[in-house]
C-alpha cells in the first residue's frame, strides 16, 4: 500500500504493509526458492523494484524507502550467489498506468489518481512489465540482466513527463 505522505508526519502503522510486501515478501519467497534453484542447478530471482528505488523524490515517504531496500536486495543477493548458476534480475519500472497504483498512492481518491498520467500519451502499462521480465527470463542462462530501468518515452526522469493537455 502506499500513499503520498511526508516522512515526517507518516503514521507507521498503516505503512508497515509496504514493507511487508516488498520487502519481507521478496525476502522470504527468495528465501524459500534458493534451495530449490541450487537442487536444479540453475535458476533466476526477478525482483521488483521501481525508480522509486534508485531516486527519491517528495512525498515518497515509506514506498521509496521499500523500493530502495529492494534494489539493495538484489544486489546482495547478486554477490551472495556469485559462483552458483543463479541469475538475480532487478526490474525498476518508472510510470506504469494500473487500475490500482495510483488510487491506492492517494488513499482512494480517483480524481488524483488519474492527474498522475494525465496528458501522458503512451504510459506503460501492466503487459509492458511482463514483457520485460520474461525478455529477461528467456536469455540463455549466461546472461545475467542486473537491472532493467523501464519508463516511458514521455518519461525523462521522476520528475520530467512530457504532457499532452488538450
């Protein structure tokens, strides 16, 4: 879950679930599924993160700080598995337009949920991220893709979308 909140008025209670799924769910699923990659003798870990995870930005609050644990994940992960045939894939999406993202980001408000891609011609959508991951999945086994930054081309930056207002 994540809202738009600053740091320092956030309230950690209703937060802790940003953790909870990307952190400890990432952790322990990874957990879980190394034994079973080593047993196979090969294998790949695709976690997901997100630009958020690579720059902050205001009112970011919980979300960015999960995000970049992510990415710190992987990287760890990457070093810890060095010498096993185990690739470690960070995705980090930038602006990706879902039925939930964003009303979830603004606790439910849909008015401000769609300002966000609002005059964004092409946003990248749930199949786009898809795509990424199983181009990713299906290079030969001694390709390793460390990190794949996904934005859309209106998408310069965090903070430079190119808008169309009509």
């Amino acid at each position: 879950m994540r809202r738009q909140s600053k740091i320092r008025i956030q309230k950690f209670g209703p937060r802790a679930k940003t953790y909870e799924v990307n952190v400890t769910g990432a952790v322990r699923v990874t957990k879980a599924m190394i034994p079973l990659m080593k047993k196979h003798g090969e294998g790949h870990i695709v976690l997901m993160s997100s630009t958020a995870g690579r720059i902050a930005y205001e009112n970011g609050g919980t979300y960015v700080a999960a995000k970049h644990a992510v990415a710190a994940i992987a990287g760890t992960l990457r070093l810890e598995l060095n010498g096993h045939p185990i690739r470690v894939t960070e995705i980090a999406p930038g602006m990706v337009k879902t039925d939930e993202f964003a009303v979830t980001r603004f606790a439910g408000d849909k008015t401000k949920a769609a300002k966000v891609y609002e005059g964004v011609e092409k946003p990248l959508t749930d199949a786009d991220i898809a795509e990424t991951i199983r181009w990713a999945v299906m290079l030969p086994s001694h390709i390793n893709i460390d990190l794949l930054v996904v934005r859309p081309v209106a998408q310069a930056a965090q903070h430079k979308v190119h808008r169309v207002i009509k």
